[in-house]
C-alpha cells in the first residue's frame, strides 16, 4: 500500500495547523486558571506575541511545539520528508532565529520568558505551571 500522500492532502494537513487557541495552549490556560493565575491571552503589544502575558510580573510565555520550533534538531527528520526539504529546514531554523530574537528583545525591556515544549506541557503540566507561580515571586 502506498502512503503517499497527494498534494492535495498535504495543503488540507497544513492548514489545520493553528498558530493560537492549540491543544496545548488549552491545556496550559486550563492550568493556569486553576493555579490561580491570571493571564492574558496572545498579548499582540507584547514583542513576539506571546502566548500568555502574566502582565503585571513581566512574565511572556510561550508554549512551542518541538517540531516548528526546532527542539534538539527536530528539523533533522525532515530530512525524512519526500518533497521541499529545504523549504522546510529554513522555515524551521528562521523559526528558531525569531524566537532567540524575540528573547533577547523582551529581556531587554524587563521581561521574564518562560519557553515550554510540547511535551512538557502533556506529560508534566504541573511542573510547568509551579515553575510559572515560582516565577511570579
């Protein structure tokens, strides 16, 4: 069986990608509310728009997905991909640039960013957000 798929297919894949409101950002605002944190949402004011703005401790947190965010090389398994593999690599690595970018930039004006992969958000949420209430302190 071929398991291709046809361009068609992979143009409908990827416009289901959400750059707000993923499934990991849920599950990070369900966290948040119930740690008794108050937080705003995709604060566009914010240099890189965070995801939540802890605004009255300066705190900018962003919730990355390994993959698009190039975690350990993750950009290396798109060597895997069958068409515009370099596409994909620079897209990644100008991903990564933007975000040390984005980090130096808000530093610079007195924020405190917090970076949280994927999957420590879906396998250790509450260490996330105990790290987020220490950082308030």
């Amino acid at each position: 069986m071929d398991k291709r798929r046809t361009k068609k297919q992979i143009s409908f894949n990827m416009s289901r990608i959400r750059s707000t409101n993923t499934l990991i950002e849920r599950i990070f605002a369900s966290a948040l509310r119930g740690g008794g944190v108050n937080y705003m949402k995709n604060h566009s004011k914010v240099i890189g728009k965070p995801d939540f703005v802890i605004s009255k401790n300066k705190i900018a947190i962003f919730c990355d997905s390994a993959f698009w965010h190039g975690y350990k090389n993750m950009a290396t398994k798109i060597h895997s991909f069958k068409s515009r593999k370099e596409f994909w690599i620079n897209k990644i690595n100008a991903n990564i640039e933007r975000d040390k970018k984005v980090n130096r930039l808000l530093k610079k004006e007195g924020w405190r960013v917090m970076r949280f992969w994927d999957f420590e958000i879906k396998n250790n949420i509450d260490r996330c957000i105990k790290k987020v209430i220490e950082k308030q302190k």
